[in-house]
C-alpha cells in the first residue's frame, strides 16, 4: 500500500469466549490468557488482511522467540487499547510503529502474515 493508493482500517475487540491461551508448543507453558484482543482488518487494493495487535516484545520460550498477540481479560482494557490503535492510525495514516501478527478469522482463507506497514487513507 502506498500514499498514493491508501487502503482502510477497521480496529475491533475481538472476543472468544472459552478464553485465548498463548502457550509453548515445546514445553507447554502458559504465557499469556485472556478473553479479549484487539484485531484489525486491512482493505488495500480490493483485498482485505486481517491482523491482531501482537505483543510489544516477544516472548523467548525454550530457544525460540514467540511473537504473541495481546490478550485481556477485561473487555474496557481490550476497548482502550483499540481506541489507542484508532488515534495512531488516525495520526500517522500508516501502521507503522504497531505490531501486527497475521491472523486466519472465520471465513478468511488464509491468514496475512507478519505486516510490513500499511498506509491508511
């Protein structure tokens, strides 16, 4: 996506009722649960992505780096954190600065992958 061609942006808390659990594969630790992330979906040039907001740092978990999205259990913090995403996209115009981590929702084929910055319009 370029300035010339910007594409739109949705912010939405996504919610999941038996709960979300961020884990090792390798060791099975529990990292991160909650009930709540914040997703975004990307329409660029007819095609749509969709991503959810990942954690600042990735987790390091038996020799690897584990790039979690973030999770709440609070539906007003998972809120907050959306309206935060909405203010920066408003101001920058571009995901740049967020991390975003690829993700399958219901009814997408595929997930999107890893984001390299998307310029909204």
């Amino acid at each position: 996506m370029s300035k010339q061609h910007p594409g739109t942006a949705e912010v939405l808390v996504i919610e999941h009722p038996p709960g979300i659990v961020h884990g090792c594969k390798h060791c099975g630790r529990i990292h991160l649960r909650g009930r709540y992330a914040v997703g975004i979906k990307i329409n660029e040039d007819g095609k749509e992505h969709h991503y959810m907001l990942g954690i600042e740092t990735p987790i390091w978990c038996c020799g690897e780096s584990k790039p979690f999205y973030q999770v709440f259990d609070d539906r007003d913090e998972a809120t907050l954190v959306c309206e935060e995403v909405e203010c920066h996209l408003n101001r920058h115009g571009t995901t740049e600065g967020l991390r975003l981590i690829g993700f399958r929702w219901a009814g997408s084929d595929k997930p999107s992958g890893e984001s390299p910055a998307k310029t909204i319009g």
